[in-house]
C-alpha cells in the first residue's frame, strides 16, 4: 500500500511538472529573438512600437524581431519565397497571410512545420480553446492530421455571418409617400419613383435608384436571388452553398436562371440598377454619396457607413423581399469568424517551441483583446472589476483608424462568447450590424456557404484546375446576363459548357470534404 501511494505521489508530481512547464513564464530564462514576417495594412502602425507586443515579451522573454511587409507587396512577396523554399523567416504572422490551398501545400511540402507536438505542453491557452470550439480544430486541420497554422477566432455575435445588408434612404420614400419595399414588384415602383423624381431637391437627374459591387462580397447584390431561389454567395466567387447536407452550385440552378432573366428585364434594363456597379473598385464605390445631398437611393454594404457618414442618418436597413412565387432566402455565412491562417512557422525556425509559447498568450483573452481592439489605457479602459470599455475615439479619427494605429487585429487570437459575456462587449458598429442582422435579416438567412474545408495537395490543385475555368464562366455570364439580358436563349449551352468543365466533379470534391468534416 505504502508502495501504491509513494507511486501515486510520484504521479502526480509529474503530472504538476507537465502541467506546470505549459503555463510557466517566461517561456526561458535568457532572451531569445525570433525573426517573424507580418503583413502591415495601410491603417497600422509600427509593429515594433505596439504595447501589446510589448508585455506579450516582458511575459516570455520572447523577443520578435518584427518584418513588416505592405499588404499589397505581401502576397508577392510570400508566394516567391514559399516556392523558392530558402531565406525564410521563422515564422510568417498575419490573419489572412496566405490561403488554404497554400497551407496545406506548403505544409505538406515541409516547408511549414506541424504543430501538433507542441501543443500540450507549450499551448494550454490553445489547446483549452481547441477543446472547447471542436469546429476550429476542424477548420484547421489539414488532411494528413496536422496542424500547420493558429488561427484568428472572433465571435461576435451575428456581425459577419450575414454580411452582407441593404440600405434605403428613408428619407426620400418618405417625400414619396411609399412605405419601405416588401416584394420584388413593390422594390421595382420604389426604385422607379427613385429615378423619376428629384428626390434630392437638387434640380438635377442625378439620382442612383441602386447601386452595388459586383461580385464585392457584402457590396454584391447576390442575396436578391435568394427571391428565386438560394442567394448567390456574396464573399468570393465560389457560388457553392449546403442545403441539407447537399453542396450546390448555385449558379446552374433554375432559380439562378431566372434570378438573372427578371433582374434583367425589370431592373438593369430600366436603368434602376446602376451599371457602373459592375466596373467599381471597393474605394469608388465606398467613395459616393459625399456630396452636399444624396444620390443614391438604396446600397449594399456591411455596414449603413459604408458609403460615409455624410448622409447615413438618411437610410434604415431594410428586410428581404419575397420574390414573384413568394420565395425569400438571404446569404448566411457560416464559417464567419474563423479565418485558419494567422501565424505558421517555417522550418527555417530553430526551437520553435519558446515562439509558440510566446503565441500561446494571443489564445489569452487578456492579450487576445489587446492585440483585437487596441491596449489598455489606449485605446481600451479597465473598469477595475475584470471588466473593460472601449475609450472614446478622437475627433478626426474613425474607430479603424484609432485601433489599427496601436495594436495588431485579425491576427491569431480566439475571442469567442465567453469574452464578449464576461469582458469586453462587441463594439457599438458591430452591435448595430448584429441587432439589424437578428432583427431583419436572421429569419430568411437560409442559404448557407459551404464551410471552411482543408484538401489535399493533389485535390487542391484539382480543384484550382477545374475550378479556374468555372469560376470565370459563371462570372462572364453573371455579368452579361444582368447587364445585357440573354439568359433563355444561352442556358442551355451554359450548363452543356460547365459539365464540359467539370462541374460534377467540382461539385463532388466539395461533397466529400463536406461529409468527412462533419463524420459521414
């Protein structure tokens, strides 16, 4: 008996030693550097002037020697790099730093290590979150059962998974005398009384019925399919949906059809849609409305100041619309909130264990918020009772600008519904956007993206084989079918030409990713 309980002792002091070595800091007695890429946006500041980074190497003695990449040279710059395979840097540091298929390629490859062994006893803030949020391990494992990448994970309520709202200027329905659209027929005499009357006062026929970005994520207009069927995918150009477990390609369905033929024939050829919509870069198109009086009569964006806040007080989001057979379905995006790729670490890294310890602290709710929404008695305010508020913005600042001065967001961190419970509510644009996504949008947001899915290198390539050609067919009759009209007489050589490319196959690939994600 003595001998069970001296072994058992012994246990447990192990078990002590392990866990205590996961939680220990610093991660090492002497100062060690880690040369890390980061890709810096246009608002951020300087990566090695942030607080946050700071304290994250005052708590390890993990110091990163930061180098900060332009995001518009990073995906250049990365991909020679990558390819070439020599003159890496540890560790590559970013949400958004690269793609899945290149995740998984490199992965593969060697290039990016698997972090899978170090996990347990260097990561406890990871590994609890992984354990209590099944679906981001899912969403970060790769075929072959690696790890490659932590990722960047925000759970703020509804805000992204609908992202995409439509915006009517309020003030002009009301000099009509209409009442806010319901039905397709009701938006089409809106925006016709939009076009025909000077709503603006301004003496001038300079009035936008609807204007949108084609194919601009939450500035497209594909969710008014969803008055024919399933709405078209808003944030890239996969058109690929789950309807009970069944992946489809929206853009071969008989709804899409005649999505296309009525836009057409009642709204695009009649000039209440405007056309340019389909030519506009994200800053053109966030740039109207600026002028002394408004212009525009309804819009699609994430948020009602989208399109500046010179007129916002003019518009209110409005609900979908049913469509001709009563149909209504508006675009929800389920893997919203998990972006797979925020920081990987190459095989160029020696002991990368004490630079994942050093991660670990992003999974930290503490630091995870300093590094999303800016450090305390900067940008944020302790409220001594473990709880926190946002400080208020300077004047001639947006909120953006303010926090993306001083910290890092979107990079990889977990804040998940326990944090916005207990800490830090979601800031007041996000609630705004998430109480008109529950309220308006969240009863019709019936057509589902597929989720975030990891292929194999072999399959990926596949895909990007195939899919290259589909995409840019759906794309170029997208455009043309809208703009021009002609979709009854062509559909079928359409359809004839997608199976030519390999839809069935694409579609299949989907299918079995899907499946073998969630167990079948």
């Amino acid at each position: 008996m003595k001998k069970l309980a001296a072994l058992m002792m012994a246990l447990v002091l192990v078990l002590t030693v392990v866990c205590a070595s996961a939680a220990d800091y610093p991660a090492k007695e002497d100062n060690v550097s880690y040369n890390v890429m980061i890709r810096m946006r246009p608002m951020n500041g300087d990566a090695d002037q942030m607080n946050v980074f700071k304290q994250m190497e005052e708590k390890t003695n993990v110091h990163i020697n930061f180098e900060q990449i332009a995001q518009a040279e990073w995906d250049d710059k990365i991909s020679l790099m990558l390819g070439a395979g020599v003159d890496l840097p540890d560790a590559l540091y970013s949400g958004y730093s690269m793609d899945s298929a290149n995740l998984v390629k490199y992965g593969s490859q060697g290039i990016l290590i698997s972090l899978n062994q170090y996990i347990d006893e260097y990561m406890p803030n990871f590994k609890k979150m992984l354990e209590e949020h099944p679906e981001v391990k899912a969403a970060i494992t790769a075929p072959d059962g690696n790890i490659y990448s932590l990722p960047f994970v925000r759970y703020d309520g509804l805000t992204g998974k609908i992202p995409g709202n439509l915006f009517m200027n309020k003030v002009w329905l009301d000099k009509l005398g209409l009442e806010v659209p319901t039905t397709i027929d009701e938006l089409e005499k809106v925006l016709t009384a939009f076009k025909e009357n000077d709503c603006n006062g301004n003496g001038e026929a300079d009035e936008i019925p609807m204007t949108f970005k084609f194919l601009g994520s939450q500035r497209d207009l594909g969710s008014l399919f969803g008055m024919f069927g399933y709405a078209d995918s808003l944030y890239d150009d996969s058109h690929l949906i789950v309807d009970d477990g069944k992946v489809i390609y929206v853009p071969a369905t008989e709804g899409y059809k005649e999505a296309c033929s009525y836009l057409y024939e009642h709204f695009f050829s009649k000039g209440l849609i405007d056309l340019e919509g389909f030519t506009m870069d994200k800053a053109t198109y966030n740039a109207q409305n600026q002028g002394e009086v408004a212009n525009i009569g309804s819009f699609f964006a994430w948020n009602v100041f989208d399109l500046g806040q010179v007129h916002m007080d003019e518009y209110v989001a409005i609900a979908p619309m049913t469509g001709p057979d009563g149909k209504c379905s508006w675009y929800y995006n389920q893997t919203y909130g998990i972006e797979p790729v925020g920081l990987v670490i190459t095989n160029a890294c020696k002991d990368p264990q004490y630079l994942l310890q050093w991660a670990d602290l992003c999974y930290d709710f503490y630091y995870g918020m300093q590094l999303e929404y800016g450090c305390i008695d900067e940008t944020l305010i302790d409220n001594g009772d473990g709880t926190y508020s946002y400080a208020e913005t300077p004047e001639g600042l947006t909120y953006d600008e303010f926090v993306f001065g001083s910290t890092y967001p979107d990079s990889c961190l977990a804040l998940t519904d326990d944090f916005y419970a207990t800490m830090l509510p979601i800031p007041a644009s996000a609630q705004a956007k998430d109480k008109i996504n529950n309220e308006l949008y969240l009863p019709y947001a019936t057509t589902v993206s597929v989720p975030n899915l990891l292929f194999s290198e072999e399959t990926t390539e596949r895909l990007n084989l195939i899919g290259e050609d589909i995409k840019g067919l759906a794309k170029e009759k997208r455009a043309a079918w809208l703009a021009y009209g002609g979709v009854e007489e062509e559909w079928d050589a359409y359809i004839a030409q997608l199976e030519t490319m390999g839809l069935a196959e694409y579609i299949q690939i989907y299918q079995d990713g899907y499946d073998v994600a969630n167990g079948k």
